[in-house]
C-alpha cells in the first residue's frame, strides 16, 4: 500500500512539473508574439505612406496610395485586434493546461503575423518604387534633355558625314520626341513607374544614337576608303608577286578579294537600313582577313629568301648523311664477314638505308617543285625544314649504329683479354701447387682442373669462329670465369689445409704414446693425407687433438 501511495506521489509531482514546464513555454510564446505585435504597430508606416503626399497623388499613384492606407487601416483595426484576442485564447487555454489546443492557437498567430508581414514588405516596396522612380525621373530627366540637345546639334554639323544614314537617325530622333512628350504626360498624371520606363528607354536610344553618330562617318570611311585602297593595294602586291615568280594559288585572292569588294557593296546598302551593328562587325571581318593576307604574303617572301639558303644546306646534309650510310654500309658488310650481328640491329641498319633513300627521293621531287616553281615558296619551306629535321636524325642514327659496330669489335678485344687472364691465373694455380711441394692431388681437383681447361678452350673456339657471335661468346667466358675463380679458390685451400694438417700430425705425435685414441685417429689423419684428402686429414687430426689442447689451432698457425 505504501509503495501505491509513493507512486501516485511521484506521479502527482511529474505531471505538475510537465504542466508548470509547458506553461513556461507557452508563455513565452505569448510574450514573442506580443513583442512582434508591438513591433509591427510601433513602425512608422503611415509616415512612410504620407510621403506620397509630397507628389502629384493622381492617376496609378493616387489608387496605390488609397490600397496602401486601406491595407494598413485593415492591418490596425482588424488584424491586430483578431490577434490580441488570440493571445488571451492561447494564454488561457496554457492556464487551464490545454497545451495542444494554445499550440495550435499560437501557430495560427505566426502564420497571421507572417502575412501582415508580406503584406507591409509588397507595401513598402511598391512605396519605395513610387517615390524612387519620381526622384529619379527628376535627377535623370535634365541629363536626357542635355544628351536630346546634344544630339539635335550634332545631326545639324555632322549631317553630311552621316549621308545614308541620316534619313534614320531623323526617324529616331523624331521618335525620341515623341517619347519625351509620352514621358511629361505620364509623369504630370503621377504614373512614375511608366514614366520612369520610357525615361530609361529615351536614355538607351540617345546613347545609341550618339554612338551612331560617332561611328557612321568611320564606317563610311572605311566602306569607301580605306577597305577598297587596302583591297587595291593587296590585289597590285599579288600580281606583282606572281610576275616575280611567287606561286600564290593556295591562298585564292582574287576569288577573296571578289567576295570583299561584293560585301562593301553590301554594307553601303545597308547603312541606308540602319544595319550599323552588323557592317561594324564585317568590317572588322574584312580587316582581320585583309591583315592575314598580307601575312600570308610576308610568309611567301620569308620562305623565298630562307629557301635560298636552307635548300642548299639540306643538300649538303644530304651528300653528308650519304657518305656516313655509305660507309656504314661498307663496314657493316666487312664487320659481318667476322662478326655475327643481332637481328635486331640489322634490321635498325635496313631501316637507316630505306629512310635515306625515300628522304633523298622526296629532295629530288622538292628541288624539282622549287625549279618548275609549282608550289608556294612557304610549303616548300615546311617540307625542307621537315627533311633538315629527318636529315640530323638520320646521321645520328647511324653515328649510333657506327658505335654498335665498334663495340663488337671492343668486345671480342675485351674477351681475348679475359681469355689470357683467366689463362695466367690457371698458370698461377700450377705454380702455387708446384710451389708447395704437395705429395700429390686428389682426383676432384684434377677434374675441376680439366673442366677449366676445357671450357676456356671452348671459349678460343668461339672466338675464332667467323663470323663471331659475340652473345655465345660472352655466354662461354661467363662459365669459364666461374669454373677457373673456383679453381683457384680450391687450389689455395687444398694448399692451407695440407699445411696445417702435415703440421697438426707432427704436433699430435706427443699424444700418441699417452692415448689410444688418438694414436689411432692420427693414424686416420695419416691415411687421408697419403689419399691427397687434405681436408679430411686436417678435421681428422684437429679432432683429435683438440680434447687435450683446445687451443692448438692457434699455436699451429704461430709457428708460420
């Protein structure tokens, strides 16, 4: 019973805590709303309103003006009240801890206070339009009537370089008086905005106009003046080119200079139409392909003259590269007789050959186009120095091969070197074993010995074959290497360790009295070094004599 009474204790306590929380919370929705309201009836709108007065309130800005006082009328007396009593209703529905029915109460209040708040936002922007517009039309009327006059003035002394022109621009003028006239009317009956939209259309069509005025007599400057004395200019340079010699028919100028004297032609006309912009615009076309012309022009002397000089270089690169392949071939040809080349190379030394010839066909067939003069000097050009460019490749080519061909030859020196070397230092190992006075070989040795001699004898073979192939040769003298370096190795230690075993059978001979065993292991030690096993006779005697004295290796090898 307790523990039921503890319960409904805690429950009591939590569901007061809950309501006293979500009545804080409403609260404080409220009071946000309230202080909203109070903005929104503290903003000096009508203020804002009455500044209208200050223009002529007639026509569109006398209704706007008579909406926008209604609608903030209704906004004071209608739509702030509704949410006064809103507020109690949500205030004393949190009171009597109807939470959900004040959330939806105060919801509605939000979305009503958004609202009021579009509508005095379109208000004031449209506000704010009227009395701008107005204000504008008055800075921005006295700089048109200023660009007006200007304009009337300029047609008066600048009439007779308009020519064809002009009957259009009396048009937009004319046209521009019209709109001025548009213009007061709309803004004495207080429609600034349309005011104000003409106004800006008057200013664009004066601009225009003044820029018309500028560029009428340039352009008819250049229709009638410039662009034809260039094109004249142009056409005279190309004949002259022509009976110097210049072949010229890759750029087809007299179907060019056609087409530019038909659109000068063109643009006359249309300057009477008023096309100003579009003949601005090719005319700027026609002096850009005027200009690429006399490029191209410039290039064909530029080739001409460094043709002159470039031809007879490749020429001589080519009597060079020439001489280089032909002896290259002659020693190839004799190299091959002694010396087995790799495919590879060979086919690196056809393709040198083949190059050449093609490379020297297409100069005969260049220097014939350049003589015959059947094509431009500038291609021609571009072919020569392509070649220059293959012709410097070629002869490093077959510098490259030529020092491929020596290296054969380097390399069977370099193995014949190596042959007598690993020769002496077979010599050697006979030396050292004659030196040392051994009693005899084993047959291990022999055979490692005779496998040496074999293989070097293998290598001599090779190389006095012919032709040589360089690659088995090198294949042989690796093998021979090793074989002979092992037998040299095995030679040194068959010596050392006959020493120290002949030395260590001696030492041990004190012991042979004083142990069986060990007289009976040195006897093995004896029998191994009269089988020329050394090494066994050494680790034998060693063994043996280590259990007495474990250090005797150290005093063998003192009395060196």
């Amino acid at each position: 019973m307790f523990y039921i009474v503890l319960g409904i204790i805690i429950m009591l306590i939590l569901v007061a805590g809950y309501g006293t929380w979500m009545r804080r919370k409403t609260y404080k929705q409220i009071d946000k709303y309230e202080s909203w309201k109070i903005d929104i009836m503290n903003r000096r709108i009508t203020e804002e309103i009455s500044r209208v007065k200050d223009l002529n309130v007639i026509g569109e800005t006398e209704k706007k003006f008579e909406r926008w006082r209604k609608n903030w009328d209704d906004i004071v007396t209608n739509e702030i009240p509704e949410i006064e009593e809103m507020l109690f209703s949500a205030e004393e529905a949190a009171d009597k801890y109807r939470f959900g029915r004040a959330e939806q109460i105060l919801k509605n209040i939000h979305e009503k206070l958004d609202q009021i708040e579009s509508r005095i936002a379109l208000m004031l922007k449209e506000l704010h339009e009227v009395v701008d517009s107005e204000q504008k039309n008055r800075e921005d009327i006295v700089k048109v009537n200023e660009a007006y006059h200007q304009v009337k003035k300029e047609m008066i002394t600048k009439r007779s370089q308009l020519r064809d022109a002009a009957p259009y621009l009396d048009s937009a003028v004319k046209e521009i008086s019209q709109d001025l006239k548009s213009y007061h009317e709309e803004n004495e009956n207080g429609n600034y905005i349309k005011a104000r939209e003409i106004l800006v259309q008057i200013k664009n069509q004066l601009d225009a106009i003044l820029r018309y005025i500028a560029e009428i007599p340039i352009l008819y400057k250049e229709i009638q003046i410039n662009l034809p004395q260039q094109i004249k200019e142009l056409y005279e340079g190309y004949h002259e080119m022509i009976e110097q010699g210049y072949v010229l028919r890759h750029l087809d100028i007299e179907n060019l200079v056609k087409e530019m004297e038909e659109k000068l032609k063109e643009f006359e006309k249309g300057m009477k139409r008023a096309e100003f912009n579009e003949i601005s615009e090719g005319v700027k076309t026609i002096q850009d392909q005027l200009e690429w012309l006399y490029q191209q022009l410039e290039r064909e002397v530029f080739s001409r003259k460094h043709l002159q000089e470039a031809a007879p270089t490749l020429e001589r690169d080519l009597v060079v590269v020439r001489n280089k392949i032909s002896e290259l071939d002659k020693e190839t040809e004799a190299v091959q007789k002694s010396y087995q080349i790799d495919i590879d190379d060979l086919k690196v030394h056809h393709d040198i050959d083949h190059a050449y010839a093609k490379l020297e066909e297409e100069f005969k067939e260049v220097d014939e186009v350049l003589k015959e003069k059947k094509e431009a000097f500038s291609i021609i050009l571009e072919k020569v120095e392509a070649m220059q460019e293959q012709a410097s490749a070629l002869r490093d080519s077959a510098d490259d091969f030529k020092e491929k061909i020596k290296a054969l030859r380097k390399d069977e020196l370099v193995a014949k070197e190596s042959v007598q070397n690993l020769k002496q230092k077979l010599q050697d190992c006979r030396r050292i074993v004659r030196k040392s006075n051994l009693p005899g070989v084993p047959q291990a040795y022999v055979t490692v010995l005779e496998e040496a001699q074999e293989v070097l004898a293998e290598v001599n073979k090779k190389l006095d074959k012919k032709p040589l192939e360089m690659m088995a040769v090198h294949q042989v003298l690796d093998d021979a290497t090793d074989k002979v370096n092992d037998v040299y190795e095995k030679t040194n230690e068959m010596v050392r360790a006959c020493q120290l075993a002949e030395r260590l059978i001696q030492y041990g001979n004190r012991y042979r009295i004083r142990d069986v065993r060990i007289r009976e292991e040195l006897m093995k030690a004896e029998e191994s070094f009269r089988d020329y096993n050394y090494q066994d006779a050494f680790e034998i005697a060693l063994s043996a004599i280590k259990s007495y004295e474990p250090d005797v290796m150290k005093k063998i090898e003192e009395q060196k």
